[in-house]
C-alpha cells in the first residue's frame, strides 16, 4: 500500500484562505478555559462572560416548539426568507412598536443575529470595501469584516462621552470605500443605549452620504421602558438606508434554536437571498413555527425578564460599590463595562487571573478592539442577584491574592 503523503503545517496553511488565517478565533472558549485552573475556593464558578439568555423560557413555549418539531410541516424545506407567519407577526410587532408600516416582505429571518450580520455585509460589500465599525466592537463583526476582506474603520466610542458614537467625526471618516455605518443599541460590549435622536443624526448622515445603517438591534426588547428606540421607520426613505437587525435567540431564550431577523428593503433582502439560499436554504422550522405564538402570549414574561434584569444590574453596582477602584465605566440592557484598577497591566492578564483564582469569568476589553486594555465586559443579566452578590468576595480576594501575579 502507497504511504500516505502529510504535508506539514505551514504548507497546510498556506493553502487555506489567507483572509480567514488573519481573523481572530473565537475568543469565548479561550476565555473559558481559564477557568479550568479555579480550584473552587469561593465557591462555583461564576461565568459573565457569554451574553446568554440566563433563565430558560417558559414551558408553554418550549412545549410548543416540541410540538412543531414533531410535525411532518417541520421536516420539510421552508422559504428562503423565513416562515410567512413568522414574518407577518414580527411585521406587526414592529409596526406596534415603531408605529409605522412594515410590511413582512421587508422581513428575512435567519439563523441568529449574527447571520443576519454576515449576510447583510456580504449584501452590501466587497472585499476591499469598508466598514465604519463603532470601537470597542462586537468582536463577531469584526471577524466577520475580516474573513471577507472588507475594511473594519473604527468609530472610536469613548467613556468620557459615555461610549456614544459622534456624528461629525464619523462623518470623517466616510469616502468611496465605505459601504454602511454599523451602530448598536443597546451597545455590545459597552452597555451604552443611544438616544433616538442621535441614531436619527446617523440615519440622516448615512442617508446623505449615499450608504446603509445597519442598526444591530440584538438587546433591543431588553430595554426597562417599552417604548420605541427610535423613530427610523417613520420616515417615507427608511428602505434607501436602513438595514436592521434582530434577534428571537437572545429575546425570547432560545439561542440553541438560532433565528434572528432583518428589516430592509425588499431590493436589498433580494440580494441578500442569494447569500442565504446558500448558507442556511431555510432557517430551521420547529422554533419558527412556535415564534408567533410566543409573540402573542408572552409579553407579560417578557416584562418580568425585563424587570428581573433590572434588579440584576442594580445587584451588580451594590456589589462593585466596596470596590470603588473597579468602575463601572457604562451600564446598560445586559453588560456592565468596567475599568479594572491596574494600569499597565494587560486586559487579558487581568481577566485570566480573575478567572483562575477566584472563579470570576469576565471578558478582556481587548477581545473588543485596541485601546481597551483597561477595560473588562461583565453580561451581568446572566445570572441570579445571589450569585452577583459574590462578586463582591471574589473581587476583595483577586486584590489580596493576584494583584502582584496580574502585574507580571
């Protein structure tokens, strides 16, 4: 028999697409993996790392998506855009909320927000093009710019304007090459809610310039106040510029089932069609035939969660308030962005230690961008106030036993 032939490494990868080579990997699971050298002295490990839906949904919904999945309906193709129903009930609830006409044909739902990302940027740019990034960014954005070679320009976000995007400036940063401006609210990683006001300043930029805004809207119905986020849809030239994103995954606890949605206009969800009929066919059935329902019946559980998050974060400032010198730099629907007390010392070493010496798992700003060094992103919406109130303990121990191994 021929021996098999094994080229070695960087042959292997010289092979490969260089663009996917230069982006980041997922920085979720190296993060996890810290926490493989807690040795449990404070207790279970406390994991603020993933935006994750941290209570399940309720029963009647899980029951009902069973139920879809066991139908004959389920196991067959559905439409490129999503199920019709799904579509004309999220139409509605949109139009409820924003109060004004959207229409289910100027709906595309997919497999998760972030889908939803990738498709619309593949819908809009191509390699060589770019992208106004606001910065710290969700570092899924940024790889996915990367992968495609489209340029990520960085919109700096700054703390001492609360992390909000500035309008003038960003408008500097447009030419030729740009393709959109991507906002989001409430912000990942920051937490930071833009005023409607300034999200109709950047519509109105983009709208000038010629280019999308692409809204990613994820933690949208995790606002305390249910009232319209902004007033985009209102306006007679939303379809000319307006791209947004949504997410049933984080709103309704269903990550698992992965489906999301955008609202564009029907020219630009045509193209972006041909991207899905070639990644996804269809989104998966069970849970898109349980969603309407759930949209109906769930709004009294969706307050709850809402309120539930709210103490939540009150939970989590009564618990850095001891720790004066880890600030809480912005805070908003589900992450805190907090300054930790160690200047010089690298985001992720202080993370890392964080995390193997006192179980607390929080990700480095530098997983967000550069110039975050100082910076860590508590999802404190992840867990029950009990468990945020160990943060208190497990912040008084890292100052006692890590500070001299943080700064090595």
């Amino acid at each position: 028999m021929r021996a098999r032939k094994f080229l070695n490494a960087n042959v292997a990868i010289s092979n490969l697409n260089p663009n996917l080579i230069d982006t980041a990997t997922p920085p979720i699971p190296e993060a996890e993996d810290w926490l493989l050298a807690y040795d449990g002295r404070f207790g279970p490990a406390l994991n603020l790392s993933q935006a994750v839906p941290g209570d399940p949904p309720p029963s009647e919904f899980m029951a009902k998506i069973a139920s879809s999945a066991g139908t004959t309906e389920a196991t067959r193709y559905g439409d490129i855009f999503g199920d019709h129903g799904l579509r004309a009930a999220y139409a509605a609830d949109c139009s409820e909320l924003f109060q004004a006409s959207i229409d289910p044909a100027e709906i595309a739902i997919t497999a998760g927000c972030n889908q939803a990302f990738f498709v619309s940027i593949m819908a809009l740019a191509a390699a060589g093009d770019a992208i106004i990034l606001p910065a710290p960014w969700y570092f899924n954005h940024k790889m996915t710019l990367d992968m495609l070679g489209v340029e990520a320009r960085p919109m700096p976000l700054l703390a001492e304007n609360s992390f909000l995007p500035d309008v003038a400036d960003t408008a500097k940063l447009i030419d030729d090459k740009v393709k959109a401006i991507v906002l989001v609210t409430p912000n990942n990683p920051t937490g930071a809610i833009y005023p409607p006001d300034l999200i109709t300043s950047f519509f109105e930029l983009a709208h000038e310039q010629g280019i999308k805004l692409i809204l990613d809207e994820t933690y949208r119905d995790f606002l305390h106040e249910k009232a319209a986020p902004h007033g985009l849809f209102s306006d007679p030239c939303w379809q000319d510029t307006v791209i947004s994103l949504y997410s049933f995954s984080k709103s309704y606890a269903i990550p698992g089932h992965r489906l999301g949605a955008v609202t564009a206009s029907p020219q630009v969800l045509s193209e972006l069609g041909k991207v899905l009929d070639c990644i996804q066919i269809c989104p998966a059935r069970a849970a898109q035939l349980a969603l309407p329902w759930a949209m109906a019946n769930l709004s009294g559980w969706r307050m709850e969660t809402n309120a539930q998050i709210s103490e939540r974060a009150g939970a989590f400032r009564k618990a850095l308030t001891p720790h004066p010198a880890w600030r809480i730099d912005q805070m908003g629907a589900y992450f805190a962005y907090v300054r930790h007390p160690f200047p010089g010392v690298s985001a992720v070493a202080v993370a890392e230690r964080l995390a193997s010496d006192c179980g607390l798992l929080a990700l480095p700003g530098s997983y967000f961008g550069p110039g975050q060094e100082q910076h860590l992103r508590f999802a404190f919406a992840n867990v029950g106030c009990h468990a945020i109130a160990q943060v208190t303990d497990r912040l008084a121990g890292f100052h006692e036993a890590s500070l001299e191994a943080a700064r090595k």
